[in-house]
C-alpha cells in the first residue's frame, strides 16, 4: 500500500515538487506533511474536479444538516418538558384548590 501511496504522490504533485516542499519543512513536520500528501492525492484520483474539497465539503453539509436534527430535537425536548411542567403545575393547582375548598367547607 506504501508503495502505491508514494507512485500517487508523485504522479499527483510531482517528485521534484514534493521534495521541495519535504526539504522545506521541519524534520517533525515532514511525516504530517507525507501523510496529508497521501491523502490529497489519494481524493485527487478519486474526484478529479474537485479531490479534497469535494470532501470536506460534504462533510460540512453533513455537519449542518446534524446541527440542525440537533437544534430541532432540543428544541422539541423543550416543548415537552414544557408541557409537563405546565401539566404539573395544573395538577398541584387543582389539589390546592381542592383541599382549600375541603377545608373551607369542613370550618364551615
């Protein structure tokens, strides 16, 4: 896989390119460096146009789209918990009710 990894690194970006960029950076930098070209290349056979951004920007899409359920279901989570506060709150005013009542008619 390495081999094939590298033949498309330097099919991609050319050797003489890639080189110079790895001799460019630092020494700890360069397997991050080798990695990302690996990747880049990788996506650029798969997807021509557009390689790397037709990921990411797929990936965004799905991000969105996930924030989105994310927001709505809190959102519908509220309307419930809403609802059984404003149900509770019902219910406790009419036992409050009530026992005022009992006891209003038990002085009486």
């Amino acid at each position: 896989d390495q081999p094939q990894k590298f033949a498309n690194v330097h099919r991609i970006f050319g050797a003489s390119n890639v080189t110079k960029l790895l001799n460019d950076l630092h020494p700890h930098q360069r397997e991050d460096a080798v990695n990302s070209l690996a990747y880049e290349a990788e996506m650029r056979l798969r997807d021509p146009v557009y390689g790397c951004v037709g990921v990411i920007s797929l990936l965004q899409h799905q991000l969105r789209q996930l924030q989105m359920d994310l927001y709505c279901a809190k959102s519908e989570l509220s309307r419930y918990q809403n609802l059984s506060i404003t149900t509770n709150l019902s219910s406790l005013a009419s036992e409050s009710a009530a026992t005022a009542y009992h006891h209003h008619h038990q002085n009486n």
